[in-house]
C-alpha cells in the first residue's frame, strides 16, 4: 500500500505532541490544511483509509420510524452515524501508522447507506511532518 515500490518503511515517527509510553499511538487528523501549523511534510508516503459499516437494529429502525410521523431529529441513526464515523477514523489512523506515518492531511470522510447498514468511508494523505524548526 505504501506509494514508493520497494521503498524500505521508515522508522515512525511520534505524532506532533505524542507522549512515548505504553498507550496507543494517536496520530493528529487535518481535514482541510496540507500540514499543521508550526510542521511541514518532510515525505508523502500514500493514500490511507478506514471503512465502517454498521447496521441498523430492528428496534431503533421501528422506534425512528414512529420518529418520522411527529418529526424533529431521529438520534437513534445520528448515535449510528457517530459510531460508524468514529470507527472509520480509528481505521483511517490505524492505516497511516502502519505505514509509517505520524499524520494524515487532507482527510475527508464519504457515506453510503447500503440498506439495511450505514458505510463510513474516511481518507486522506499519510505523511510524515516535522517540525519547522528542523
């Protein structure tokens, strides 16, 4: 998956305010900038995405179709939808470590409904950033 064939994966590099420990490692997600402020992209290494699919229980599905007859927001698919969601980011973030990342930029999230289930797809950018002042 990595972009550069052949290329020998790097040793990572800790996240941008990451404390080294014993806790999962986290890597900071940007939506929108090409890479945080006060870092630069010292290497691009590829495309990283995690997919979500959740399906939707028989109960919440009846109890937000009777929703549907008073009006006003159905939380029962908004909790599904932030589930879903939370869960593709954590693959997405998963993906770009395994690549030796320590950021994803450009980071955008799709959706489908695939019935009876809600399917997260999230992407972006796996790099590796610095800070400026190297």
């Amino acid at each position: 998956m990595c972009a550069f064939y052949g290329e020998k994966k790097p040793e990572p590099i800790a996240a941008p305010g990451a404390e080294h420990g014993d806790a999962p490692r986290r890597i900071p997600v940007y939506t929108t900038m090409d890479a945080p402020a006060g870092y630069r992209i010292e290497r691009t290494i590829g495309l990283c995405w995690g997919v979500a699919v959740r399906s939707k229980d028989v109960v919440n599905q009846a109890v937000a179709g009777l929703r549907t007859i008073v009006g006003g927001e159905i939380t029962e698919f908004v909790h599904l939808a932030e589930a879903t969601r939370s869960e593709a980011l954590e693959r997405l973030q998963a993906s770009a470590v395994s690549l030796g990342a320590n950021a994803v930029v450009g980071a955008r999230f799709d959706s489908t409904s695939i019935q009876p289930a809600n399917e997260i797809f999230a992407y972006g950018t796996a790099v590796v950033v610095v800070p400026i002042s190297e």
